[in-house]
C-alpha cells in the first residue's frame, strides 16, 4: 500500500508503528527501505532509524518534502520496538526460546552525547532493534541483568546457570545468552562447567558492535543463535558468532574450546585446538563435527564455583618474589606459560610451596594452541615432579574456570586434582599430534 | 665413488668425517642416503645418524653386510661436525654471517636416557647437525650462552644486543640469534628495541623439533635464516621460521610484531595485527611490505633494559587486592585486558593508587590482535582518565618488552609514558580500522 500524502514526510514517519516497513526517497534521490527502529534519544530532530534487509540499521535525515512509502505494517505480534514481551498477545505457540539478557553490546547503542557505548535499558527497546527474531516460533525475553562483560564475575555466572536451568524448566525448548563479547568466553566456559543434562541449546551470542550502528553484527547473530537454539538434538553450551567477515555463516563454537582473538572484528571468536562444532548459513544448521546430544533428565545446576584463583602469566623477568605475593592465600592458580608448559626453574621454589600448602597449580600454555605437556623438557618434568597439573590443550581462561568450579565442589586439593584431570564438557581433548591441524 | 668392501660396514662408517655424503643398503633392502653427522651418545653400537637431502636427521642400526657407498666427500670448509668453526681453515672469503648460538631446541638433542631434551654443548656438535650452512659464504659461530629459553631474562637480552653490535662491527654482513621457541619473540622484541643504526639483518630462528629427530625444522629454519642474514638492504630484527607445514616456505616476521601461537607446531610463530613483512622460498627472499634499510651510522646499543615491570592478565573473579599486591613496588605494569582494554572498574582504585606512586600502567588486549582503545566505552574513558596509557595494537609482550626498555632509559614516568607512546620499532602501526585484515 502507497501512502504519499501531502503532510511532512516526518510528521508521517513519527506516528507509525515501529517495526512498519517503508521505503524513503528523499530529495536527493537517494531511496531507503526498513524497518523504522527506536530512534536515538540524541540523534536530533527529523532523523529517521532503519533497519535495512541486511540487519545495519541507519540513520536517515528526512526533509518534509521526501516521499514515503509504507510497504507494511508492523508485524502483528509485536516486537517492533515499543511493546514489552511480557504485553505481546499469547496467541504465539510452539516451542519457545528464553532470551536471556545480561548486558553488552549486543544490548547496547551509541551514547551521542560522548561517543561511546552505554548499555541499553529497557527490553523493549532491546526487542525493538531486533524484529524479525519470532519468524520461526516465540522468543521470551529473560533479563537477568544489564552488565557490561569486564564487570560479570563468577556469582553472575551461577546467576546465569541458574536462570538457565529455571528457563528450560518452564518450558524453553533453547536458550539463548545475549552477553558482552570481553568475557562471553570466560562465561560460556563456565555455563559449560555449570549445567548438566541439559534439555537442548544453550547459545551464548554477542556484539562486536551496538545495533544502532550501520554495521552492528548484533541482529545477524541473535538471529543465527535463535536458529540454533531450535536445533532438535543438540544440547551443550556453545558460542555463535560471526564466521568471517560476510553475513550469511557464522561459527557455532564449543563453549570450553573458543576464544576472542582480535578486540574489534565480527569473527573475533575462534575456536581453539579444534575445528568448531559447525556452522550456520541462513536457517541452515550444519553440524559437522560430534556434539552433546540432549538428556532426558531434568537440567541440573552444579554450583557454586569456588574462589581464590587466578591466571599467571608467566614471562621472561618475571621476579619469583613477585609471583609469590600474587599466589598469596591462593587456593589455586593457573599458570600460562611458554611453549609447552614452562617456567624458569627459579620459579620452582614458590610452586613447591604452594603446592604442599594445598594450592592447585594448574599449567597452560600462553601460545593458546596445542598441549601443556611435561614430558619433551627437563623444566616440565620438574615442574610435574614439583606437583604441577600439566592441563594438555585447555585454554588457560578454560582451565581458571575449571578450576574454580572444581574448587566449589571439593576442599580435598586430591579431589580437585582429580576433577581436573577428569574431562567434563569437551575441554580436552588429551594429547593432540603436534601438527593435525590444518 | 664407490667403495664397496668386504670390511665390516659399521667399521667403515665410524671412520668417515662428519658431513661426508653416503649411500646405506641394508639387508633388509632399505636405502638411506645422507650426511654423516655427530651420532647420540646415548643412540647405543652400530646406529647411524644421518642427515637426509630434507634435511631431517634418521637414525639407521648398520648390520655387518650392509652396503655403503660413499657419494661424496664431506666439504673441504669443514662443519662436517668434528671440526669447531674456529680452527676451520681461513680460507673462506667473502661477507660473513655471525651465527650467536644461545641454546634451546635448535642446539638441542634428544637424550635418551630420560626421552627428554637436553642441550648440545659443543660447539662442534651444532655445525655437525647443520653442513651446507656456509653454502653461500661463510658463516662463524658466536657461542653467547647455552640456556633454554624459559630461563632468558632482560639481561641475557641485553648480552645478546652487545654481541650482536660486536659481531657487526668485527665485520658481520648479518646476524642469526639461534634460540629457543619459548621466549624467541620476547627476545626479538627487545633486540628491536635495543638495537639502533644496524648495517645488516639480524634474525632471530629457533626450532620446534630437535635437530637429531626426523621432524626436526632446525635445518630448514636456520638455512632459511642465514639466506635471509644475507640480503644486501634489510636492516632489522625479524624471526625467520617456517610458514605453513612444507619445508620450502618460511615467514619473515618483524620481531616486535611476533608470537609463538601453538606450543609445538612448526609454523608456530605467526606475526600479528599485520603479515609478516615477506618470505623465503628455496634461496628467494620476496620482501613485500616495508621494511627498515641498513643504516650508514655505526650499530648502536641502547640498553640497559630497566627492572620491575610486569604483565597483568585480567580475568573474571580476579581480585583488586590480589592485582595490586602484584604490582607492589613495580615501576610498570602491562595489563593484558579484555576486549578493547577493559577490567572490571572495583580495580580502578589501585590503578589510581599506582599512577599515583609513578607507576607506569599500560592497557593492552588479551585478544592479542585488533586496537586496545580507549574512546569506544564508559569503561576505557574511565581507565585513561586514571592515568592508563593504552598501547594501541601493541602485543602484550611488546609492550612489556618496550616499557621494561624504556623504564631503562629514564626514572620519570612522563619521560617512560613520551617514549611509550613513540613508535620505534615498528611496534604499533597506530589505530587499526576493525576489519582491515584479510
């Protein structure tokens, strides 16, 4: 339906629904078609958000005399930015998915007063960026909390494992974890760790950039982890996020084996020691490598994680003085190293100690790929012979989380060695060749 | 020549000189052909070590009817591996490569008492493993020292740049820095920054195989390393070793821009935020981006490298108290934080405390590639306004090389903040667009 009217293209554009579709031509000749989205608080008078058919949003300056088609109304059940989930009509049935939200840039917009990014506060203008997300069956939103990634800590992630379980238990077929992209690894690790049996998904998914901005990769994302989350049969924590730097693959990541690698990229997240589990193209889920199929018994919880850990990153200078006082009251500490698990043998002395006080120290890696292994060297094998877990080809961030989970589970540092050399959720996956990577 | 007799074949063996070229049938009909080198200790009566054309080294148990047949003398210039470079004949003329030899895999053999790794401590042993080095002119050996690289600290860095300005100036046309994997890009960064005005390349090689195992890439590598240590216009500190798992092509990598990324790979080393500046293949050396030309001033040491500095990797749980006793009395501080260069602001305030104190504290990403970047969240303006230099797209080890550099070149914390922020080896290439990598 055509409506150019005569009134000011703005005035039309201001009363209409969000989610309506419309197309712009304005007097430059330049011609516009989306979705009309919340504008921004600060982006001034007459200028008009949309998101396009790519999922970037834009902004558009609108002069009274710019031509204004809509093409469609707003979409019946809502979702077009102004109305709440929880007011939506509850005609949608099937089988849903929980959207919970934790904060980020995924959830967050451009702040034009000082250039940077603040978080977004209410759902519906989280929902209101992204129509379209109910195409294939409802979503629920879940806010659990609004917290940048750097501030979310070990109790937000029980708080998220929590929620988690509560969700499926009301009925989610998948759930999805809207978090920032700093520390979505750490979380996913964690959830990892958290959850047993579960039901189906649990898809952590974020934002390199905030859905106001032409190239957020927020909308294509959710969309993808919404479209995962449906997935029949798989049931483990993953991570999905953009694939390379087109639009239509992104990566679906085991939550233990996956790491942000570059602080501004959409494909940022790499899954490390291994291939990913598999890929997503359009609603196309291709599962290429072994998974964790559903469990028929009810989602468990098996928190809390413990405290007192740490990440130690070893290098050349490092004084053994120094190390110590951060080791200090420590019930455990994971050591990245060099290569495949080393530290100058200066450092021996405070390890031993540490060790018989019942501190767990864990080694890792620093290079992120291929195994901590103490048997090639002379400084591995007295590091293991000084009680050193070597931790094979776990992430140094995997194994910190491991091992506060352990810590929750036990006091015994034998039965949190044990746990630890116990594989869990796909963490490990033991010695690899040195060279089977493509 | 053949010389097929009757004698005992492993008797006839024993006596050929290192590097001398055979042909070995044994009776069970397999043939070895390759150069005599130093055989193990340990590798027990009648075994053979020979290096094959690949330049991997087998090991062959010689029955009494084997058959020999010697191909070819071992070279007249010696290195056949009996002869120490120093009592080599000085008939070799031409320019010369000073190869400083420090320890670590590539001067390492396996032993096989333990099934460990043990460094090799005759000079002449390390020529032996490696004949046709001087190919293409002469190569001498500076023994520097015989350390594993976890236990190369800033002042070994230091007695390192010294020989290598004392090398050039005794009339080197280029320098190799033989080296273990583990702490080879710390290194590299800090002869970049030590060294100033060189004439000629230095390139630092390692190996991730021992040079006495059938997959060693110490051959290859320091082959490729002395090719390079010849190019008549490059004049910086660059990594040579192996791109990809064939053994024709190895990356040439600027030795501030560098990271071992995989724990026993042989293309382990990777240049990040950027390519490596060129390649090498066969005796090609294809120079594509920039690179820094030799200088007409005399090499010059900047050193000392200044004391008590360290790296600070930031993770979920970790506590401001455990951070700042870390950091006590340090004059420098390199965080390792996430994403864009964020902590969870509860550590704001021992942040402030140490700028306070004249500390200086660096903000990088533990992504290890793309921008930390201040400007883009709430989080970043607060950390900057604290005082926190951001580093840019500087590795966390660069800037920690850097800073422990520049702390050593003045006790005030704007001079060491001035000389941070100065590019001077090609450490930062200043802010990246987010998706400019390939």
């Amino acid at each position: 339906m055509s409506e150019n009217g005569p009134a000011d293209a703005w005035d039309r554009l201001r009363a209409l629904p969000m989610g309506t579709l419309v197309e712009l031509t304005t007097a430059d000749g330049a011609r516009w078609r989306g979705a009309v989205v919340p504008p921004h608080e600060m982006s001034g008078d007459r200028v008009l958000q949309l998101k396009l058919p790519t999922g970037y949003n834009v902004g558009v300056r609108v002069g009274p005399t710019d031509q204004v088609t809509i093409v469609e109304a707003a979409p019946l059940n809502g979702n077009g930015g102004s109305t709440p989930s929880k007011t939506r009509p509850s005609s949608a049935t099937g089988p849903w998915i929980g959207l919970l939200t934790t904060g980020g840039t995924i959830a967050s917009r451009v702040d034009y007063r000082t250039g940077g990014v603040r978080p977004v506060r209410e759902e519906s203008e989280i929902l209101g960026f992204y129509p379209d997300l109910e195409r294939d069956g409802p979503v629920r939103v879940v806010p659990v909390f609004d917290r940048l990634s750097e501030e979310i800590g070990p109790p937000d992630w029980e708080e998220m494992a929590r929620r988690t379980v509560d969700t499926f238990s009301k009925g989610a077929s998948g759930v999805v974890v809207a978090h920032g992209t700093d520390t979505l690894a750490y979380t996913s690790a964690a959830l990892s760790f958290l959850l047993e049996d579960l039901p189906g998904p649990v898809v952590l998914v974020g934002a390199q950039r905030s859905p106001d901005r032409p190239s957020s990769d927020g909308f294509t994302n959710l969309t993808a982890a919404v479209t995962l989350a449906r997935h029949p049969e798989l049931a483990e924590v993953v991570v999905v996020m953009h694939d390379g730097l087109s639009d239509d693959r992104f990566a679906i990541h085991r939550g233990t084996r996956v790491r942000k690698m570059h602080s501004s990229r959409r494909d940022a997240f790499r899954s490390r020691n291994g291939p990913p589990i598999g890929w997503i193209e359009g609603s196309t889920v291709h599962l290429v490598h072994p998974f964790r199929p559903r469990s028929t018994g009810s989602p468990r919880y098996t928190g809390p994680m413990g405290t007192g850990a740490t990440i130690l990153w070893f290098h050349p200078g490092l004084e053994p003085s120094r190390a110590e006082a951060f080791v200090a009251g420590a019930r455990g500490v994971v050591i990245a190293g060099t290569g495949l698990g080393h530290v100058a043998l200066s450092h021996l002395g405070w390890i031993k100690s540490a060790v018989a006080r019942g501190t767990t120290v864990v080694m890792t890696t620093q290079c992120l790929e291929g195994v901590a292994d103490p048997f090639v060297y002379a400084t591995g094998r007295e590091l293991a012979r000084a009680g050193v877990l070597y931790a094979g080809d776990m992430l140094p961030e995997t194994a910190y989380v491991k091992l506060l989970w352990a810590l929750g589970r036990s006091d015994d540092p034998h039965a949190v060695a044990e746990l630890m050399k116990t594989p869990k959720a796909g963490e490990t996956e033991g010695r690899h060749e040195a060279e089977d990577h493509p």
